[in-house]
C-alpha cells in the first residue's frame, strides 16, 4: 500500500521543494537605497566636472629665508593677519652680536672722518708758528754776522775761513726757516682731500654692512605678504627649520571671498563655455549648493591632478582649470574641499562634430 501510494506522494513531495528552492534562489532582493544621493545636475545639459576651494589669494605657502631654530611664534590657526604682521621669528642673537659690531664700526669710521674735517688742531699751530719766528730771528742774526764778517774781511781784519764759516751758518739757517715754514704749512691746510675720500669710502662700507646685516635681522622675522587668514600652522618654538623647509610653515588665504577651481576634462572642454551658468553642489549632502560667478580660465591644459577616486575616472587625462567664485548658498565651505560642479552646457548645432562631405 505504501509503495503503491505513499513513494508517489513522497516524489511529488521532494519535486516541489526542489522547485520552491531553485526559484527562491533565484530571487533578487531590491537595491536598498544610497545613503548620500548622488549629485544632480540643475541644467538639462551639462559640463560635470570635479571643484577644488580655494581662497580668493590662491593659497599662499609661506616659509623661511634663512635656516634656524624658530624662537617665538606670533599667530594662530584662524587669526586674521594685515600685511607686514610678523608670523614667526628665527633665532636672532648671532645677527644682533654682529649688528652692534657693525655699529661701531660705522661709529668709528665716522669719528676718523670727523678727525680729518676738523684738522688742523688749534693746539697744532702755535708751536710750528713760534718754530718759524725763532728760525727767522736766527737767520737775522747770522746775516748780521755776515755782514760785519765781509766788512772785516775786505778791510783784511777777519780771515777767510770766518767769512765761509758765517755763509755757511746762513744758507743752514735759511733751510731750516724753509722746513719750519712747510711744517707749519702742513697742519695749517688741514687735511689732505684724498685721505678725506679714503676714509669717507670706508664710512660708506661700514654703513653698507650694517645695512646688510639688519637686513639678514629683519629676514628671521617671516611677515605676512597679503591680508589673509592663518590656515595652517606647521611649525612650533624650538623646531630648526631649514631653507628651503619639507613643507609649507605657514599657510595663508583671503577667505572672505572663496573661489572653486574646476578641472574641466579635455574631452569636455569642446562644449565648455565660459561665462555659463554653473553650481557646485557639497559632497556628502547634495541639496546643499552654491551659485558660482565665472571669474577667469587659465589658457593652460594641464595634467590632471586632484583625483576624485571615482572607478571610471581616467588618471592620464589632461584638464582645463576654470576659476569661479563661490556666491551665496547653504552651508559653510572650507579651504580644500572637494564639490561636484555642473557647468550648463550650450545645445550642439545640427551636424557638429561630423565631416563636411565634399
């Protein structure tokens, strides 16, 4: 009986749970939903292309001149520098030593210039002058003596050896009332005007150094080159910093007014206008979108660089850059980040991009 109804039963049994199961593994479920919705282009046509923020400067990456052990810091991630506002100061002491040496020499440079401009010394010329008096009365009283000498001499009362004893006597006193007279000369014109050049050229060298060394002072101490915003801070008191430095010290930006700078791909850049519509919309939440005003294209294809990590995207593409400016919109946006950027492109004219038949 079993055998006659019960193994028929049985097969249709097993033949039915074979068939449930094979269409049961064969059931899809549906696609669960994303969990952030894909961006979406606001125009009908459109030019997709990836956006960078940046500041209104670009970004300025500011380092060191000269190498050396950072001694003070002045600002902070965030703080709003002017130009000229100092950010952080190298060690300083070896330039400050040098400058007081340069100091003093310009101080004694000028004090020797000073000494030659005010030559001669009034103490000088009184004793070359009463020098010069003395050899004139001694030249006096020895042509007296010749004199009386050649008187006795021709009345054959004074020998001849007297009389070329006393011409002698004069022509010596005669040289020394001219050497008497030329040192007394000598101060009296005061310095000699070649001596005076030297030394002015050497009161302008020492002052060409000292100039260079408060030069080399000043660069220790890195100042802002625009008006900006303190972006980010790489270095802390106490780091040595070489010159160039591994990165970039400091980074500023004028963020009060933030541009996007979009990499257009080469194979879109034939419908890419500039001047278009365009709207960039937040990665992570794409309701969020801002209006961009067109500011600039940079005529400059270039290799393409900031990867979005995108499985279809090509790595050895080439990409103009475009730069917008960000207008008002929700959310706030920062220096660095990523947004989808749609650029409305225009409707291709019939037969564009097709060979003209001869």
């Amino acid at each position: 009986m079993f055998r006659k109804f019960g193994l028929p039963l049985l097969a249709l049994g097993l033949l039915a749970f074979a068939v449930f199961h094979v269409v049961s593994a064969q059931y899809t479920p549906p696609r669960p939903p994303p969990v952030v919705e894909p961006a979406r282009s606001p125009y009908a046509r459109t030019v997709a292309a990836a956006g960078l923020v940046e500041a209104q400067t670009e970004t300025i990456s500011v380092d060191t001149h000269l190498p050396g052990v950072v001694a003070e810091l002045f600002v902070k991630v965030g703080q709003q520098v002017k130009k000229g506002d100092a950010l952080f100061r190298l060690d300083d002491r070896h330039l400050r030593a040098e400058l007081a040496y340069r100091k003093a020499a310009v101080a004694a440079a000028r004090a020797q210039l000073d000494r030659l401009e005010q030559q001669p010394r009034p103490e000088e010329l009184p004793p070359s002058a009463a020098r010069v008096r003395e050899t004139q009365e001694n030249l006096k009283d020895l042509e007296d003596s010749l004199e009386r000498t050649r008187r006795l001499y021709s009345q054959r009362a004074a020998a001849e050896e007297d009389l070329t004893r006393r011409q002698q006597a004069v022509k010596v006193a005669a040289e020394q009332l001219a050497w008497a007279e030329a040192d007394y000369a000598l101060p009296k014109a005061g310095s000699w005007a070649p001596d005076k050049e030297v030394t002015r050229t050497a009161e302008r060298q020492a002052e060409a150094q000292l100039g260079q060394t408060r030069t080399e002072l000043e660069r220790l101490t890195v100042t802002a080159y625009v008006d900006g915003e303190v972006l980010q801070i790489n270095v802390r008191p106490g780091e040595y910093v070489g010159a160039p430095p591994g990165q970039a010290l400091v980074v500023l930006g004028s963020v009060r007014q933030l541009h996007v700078r979009v990499d257009v791909d080469e194979h879109d850049i034939p419908r890419f206008r500039p001047g278009a519509p365009a709207r960039a919309a937040v990665r992570g939440d794409p309701r969020l979108q801002h209006e961009l005003k067109f500011v600039r294209v940079e005529p400059y294809v270039i290799p393409k660089k900031s990867l979005t990590g995108d499985n279809t995207e090509r790595v050895d593409t080439r990409v103009l850059q475009v730069i917008y400016a960000v207008g008002p919109g929700p959310g706030r946006l920062y220096v660095g980040q990523q947004v989808d950027v749609f650029i409305a492109a225009d409707e291709p004219s019939p037969g564009e991009g097709l060979p003209k038949r001869r």
